[in-house]
C-alpha cells in the first residue's frame, strides 16, 4: 500500500464514516427520547435512494400511496378520539391540512409534474416531502400506542416494523437496484490525489446537518425541550413537555437525516430495497460505541467504522463485513466491566 492507495482508502472511510455518523445520531437521538431503538432507520434510506431515482427516471413513484395510507390511517385515529371526546385529538383544521390536503396535493404534484426535467433542487425537495412525514406517522400508527410499554416490546415493535418496511419497499420499488446522479459530476486534483466532488459534498451536507442539530438543541427552544425528554422523560412530562411531541418530532429528525443520507450516496453506489439494513447496522455500531448516550462519541465511532470499513475490504474484501460487526464485542466488553450494574425493573 502506498501514499495515493491509502489516501482513497481515508477518502472512501471518511465519507461512509460521514453517513453511519449521521445515522448513529439519530438512533441516539430516537433512543434517548422515546426509549426505541429504530431498527427500520436503513429503510429511511434505501426509501430516500430509490424514490430520488425514480422521480430522475420520470416515474410516478408508488411511495406516493404508501404517505396516502398512513395519513388515512393516522386521521381515523384521530377522528375516532374526537368523537369519543378526548383532548389528544388535534383540531380539526390541522387534521384536515395535514391529513388529507398535503397528501391529495402531493399525489397531484407527483402525476402532473415533468420529473425528471425538473431541476435536481426540486427532485431532492419532492422527495423529501414524500417521506419525511412518513417517521412522525409511523410513530403515530405503531409507537405512540404503546409508548410506555417496556423497552423489550418496543424493539420487537420495531423488529417487525422494519421487516414490515421491507416488504413495502420489494413492493414499491422491486427487486432491481438503482443509483441516481451526482449531485456534483466533478472530480477535483490535489497532486497525485483525485477527490471527487461528491464526496466533498457528502461530507460538507452531514456536517452541516451535525451543525444544525447542534445549533437546534443548544439554542432553541424546541431543541432543548427535546433536550430534556432524553435527559428525563418524567420530568420534562412533569414540566409541560408532551412527550407525544417529543416522540414525533424525534422521528421527524431521524427521517429526515435517513432520506438525505439515502440522497447523497444514491449517486456513489446501487441501492436495492434491502439496502438499508446493513448501512443503519453500521451506524448502530457506532452509536454503540457512544454508548446510546453521547452524540460526539457516536459520531466518532461512526467515522472510525467507516476507515475501518474501507481499509478491511482492501487487506480483507471478504471479511470487512465481519471486521466492523465484531468492533461490536469489544466495545460492550468494556463496557459491561467498567459500567455500574443496575437492577432493571423493564
């Protein structure tokens, strides 16, 4: 190996490392709040991948349907606590604005725009409109219900939600991968290193999104609502935070980041449906190396995943897999010995 191979290999790890980064603060981020561990967090991305894909092809993208459906399914609900009289119903106006004109005019936008001539801008902001309600919805359908179960059934939850979200995406999507356009089709000369462009835009958009989040929690007041439903759910409860709002806006960030990660590295490899799962279990180790508790530990173990990623599949292509899942195993070994045992009534 020498100086130009290890540059690309510190390029590749740097910028997988950026994604699992993103993705390791949002399950940190989900877990802390609202106590579940978003096994479907990869479907968020491979979501993002192949709806972006499909709008660039000039397809009407069926993902459209599956927004209809849980905002139908979301406003019943809703509809069915009103007549019962209960004041967890939202009013009406919002249930109207949100439940059935955003997704009618969605359909409508969908089936009437020119996509794949529109310009990329708008394909990435069709596409976020398209899933991004999704996360807050499915909070609304699957976890908001069984909100203070223990946390054991809250993963088994979202276990067959993810193999759920799996099945949808065969159904939407099919069975064949696909790959967009960069974003930035440049490749930029540094001597004997080439960068490509998009790399640099991978990395420039999750920092900025790592920023924002940053910026969000520290300085609004939103953010440090949320702040304090991680630190002490009961508390902030105590305090006038409701936790139904805490547990959708989560959800709301985490897709959010999901279907931009799936945008940006929709351009650098093939996604398939199925995709999701072993990126977002990569972003799991590295969360687990933060401890399911720190957002700056995650996220460098997130980037060390990726360098470590991109260096094992050139020593050993056939076993980087098994390399970066067992960075699992010493990671809970120390801390199993170093943590305080405590009794979990759960």
């Amino acid at each position: 190996m020498n100086f130009q191979i290890a540059a690309l290999l510190g390029q590749d790890g740097i910028t997988n490392g950026a994604i699992y980064a993103l993705l390791a603060l949002s399950i940190v981020l989900v877990f802390t709040v609202t106590r579940v561990l978003l096994i479907p967090q990869g479907e968020f991305v491979a979501y993002g991948a192949l709806t972006m894909a499909a709008v660039q092809a000039g397809q009407t993208t069926g993902v459209v349907w599956l927004l209809v459906g849980l905002c139908l399914g979301s406003a019943a609900i809703d509809v069915a606590l009103r007549l019962r009289g209960s004041d967890r119903a939202p009013p009406l106006r919002w249930l109207f604005a949100a439940k059935f004109i955003y997704p009618a005019l969605l359909v409508a936008l969908v089936y009437k725009l020119p996509l794949a001539t529109m310009p990329m801008a708008a394909q990435i902001a069709l596409t976020l409109a398209l899933l991004v309600p999704i996360g807050p919805l499915l909070y609304r359908l699957v976890f908001q219900p069984i909100a203070d179960a223990p946390a054991l059934v809250l993963l088994i939850v979202s276990i067959a939600l993810h193999v759920s979200m799996v099945g949808v995406g065969l159904l939407v999507f099919g069975p064949g991968g696909a790959s967009t356009t960069p974003l930035i089709d440049a490749t930029l000369e540094f001597g004997n290193i080439r960068i490509k462009a998009q790399t640099l835009c991978v990395i420039g958009v999750a920092l900025a999104l790592i920023g924002a989040l940053y910026l969000m929690f520290g300085r609004t007041l939103y953010g440090k609502a949320l702040r304090a439903a991680a630190m002490n759910r009961n508390g902030a409860q105590l305090m006038g935070i409701s936790p139904v709002f805490a547990g959708k806006a989560t959800f709301f960030l985490a897709t959010l980041i999901g279907v931009m990660s799936g945008v940006l590295i929709a351009p650098m490899t093939t996604i398939y449906y199925d995709s999701g799962f072993i990126i977002s279990l990569k972003g799991f180790v590295g969360s687990i190396i933060g401890g399911l508790v720190s957002y700056p530990l995650a996220a460098i173990g997130a980037v060390i995943v990726g360098l470590i990623e991109a260096f094992s599949a050139f020593w050993a292509s056939g076993y980087k897999e098994v390399i970066v899942f067992t960075l699992i195993i010493p990671v809970l070994l120390w801390r199993s010995l170093t943590s305080k045992h405590v009794e979990d009534e759960e």
